[in-house]
C-alpha cells in the first residue's frame, strides 16, 4: 500500500507494541473521528516535546528537574530502587509500596540487542552509590535473562565499590543489595505454574 497517509501509518507503526495493521486502524481513527482527536493528538504531544524533560539525577520524566520524586523530601533518601525504565519506575510508584529514591538505567544489558554497560547509566548509578547517600540499593530489574544479567553486573560493581571504600576507611560496610523476590504470583495455582518459577519461590522462601 502506498499513499498520502504513509508517512503517517509507518511513524505509528514505529510506536512499541503497534504493527502496520494496528497502526493503519489507528490512522483511520484520528482522522476519520468527528471529534477533533488528531489535534488533540498533536497539542499533546507538542506540549509533552516542549515540557518534558529527563530528570538529570534519577533519569524520570516529569516537567521539572530534578522531578518531583527526587525532590520530594519527605520521601526515604537513603534507600535506591534501580529500574531498567521509566515505565518500571511508574510501575512501582503505582504499588505505593516504596517510598525512596530512583534510578533508572535506560535499558539493561543485551548481548543479543548490542547494549553494553556504556550504553546504560551504569557510571551516574556508581557515582550516586559512591557518594556514601544509601544504605540499600534495590534492583527492581524484569526476572528475564538480560534483567538478571544485568543485576549481578551491577551487584558486582557496587561490591567492588564497597571493598575499596573498606579498604581507605574501614568504615561499616554500609550497603545492602537486595531485589525482588520471584516466585509465585499473587493470586497465582501451584499446578499451573511452570517448573522454573516453582523453583525459584522455593529458593526464595520466607517465614510466615
Ligand atoms: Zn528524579
């Protein structure tokens, strides 16, 4: 197919999650409506390209920078939750179960895709570690491979942060790594669940 409204389907065809067929319905849809939704569309997205910005401490998106959660000085400081994006990290506000501090990696890493440490904020995560500011770091990455991976990376990176602190000031060792428990999901059957997932919440076990 090829016409006027190409341009169009192929940059919504770009947006994660969509393929051709769904961005030619979605095309159709803005422009087709009587409802003015296609200006509506552009307003929000030229309002979003004009105030949004990456907050340079944490990496969120918010309108103001440092974004509010960082700036939220009723929030926990010394507690770090490190998340691949900054969708995850809208994931975990949702819950209302974490109150600290953020850092958001850009990604995580793929051998498969090509994304390296350098392609992450890997350096400011060490720096904002460095500086002595949290007691706990929490690795809030996806349970997939690269997500794994990419814990123990950043796991042994700290560690040797740590081990040369201890080694200039025999200070505390004063930084816990923890992450997500994984295992049976909420509201989730034994039987249904595959072998893998029952073997890991067995490993992760806790006391009731
Ligand atoms: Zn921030």
């Amino acid at each position: 197919m090829s016409g006027p409204l190409d341009p169009l389907i192929k940059a919504i065809a770009r947006l994660p999650g969509l393929g051709p067929r769904s961005a030619r319905r979605i095309a159709i849809h803005l422009l087709t409506k009587p409802e003015p939704s296609l200006t509506a569309l552009i307003d929000a997205l030229q309002n979003a390209k004009e105030q949004i910005i990456n907050c340079s401490t944490c990496g969120n998106l918010d309108t103001l920078d440092p974004c509010r959660i960082c700036q939220d000085d009723t929030r926990v400081q010394n507690k770090l939750c490190v998340v691949a994006n900054v969708s995850d990290l809208w994931a975990v506000e949702r819950t209302r179960a974490f109150k600290g501090q953020y850092h958001i990696l850009g990604g995580v890493l793929s051998a498969l895709d090509g994304i390296g440490p350098d392609d992450l904020t890997l350096g400011l995560l060490l720096e904002r570690v460095q500086s002595g500011a949290y007691t706990e770091v929490i690795l809030a990455l996806n349970a997939t491979v690269d997500g794994q991976s990419t814990a123990h990376y950043i796991s042994d990176k700290i560690m040797d942060l740590v081990a040369l602190a201890g080694d200039q000031d025999s200070g505390e060792d004063a930084i816990t790594i923890t992450r997500l428990a994984h295992g049976v999901p909420v509201g989730g059957e034994l039987d249904y669940l595959d072998d893998g997932t029952i073997t890991t919440a067995l490993k992760s076990r806790s006391s009731v």
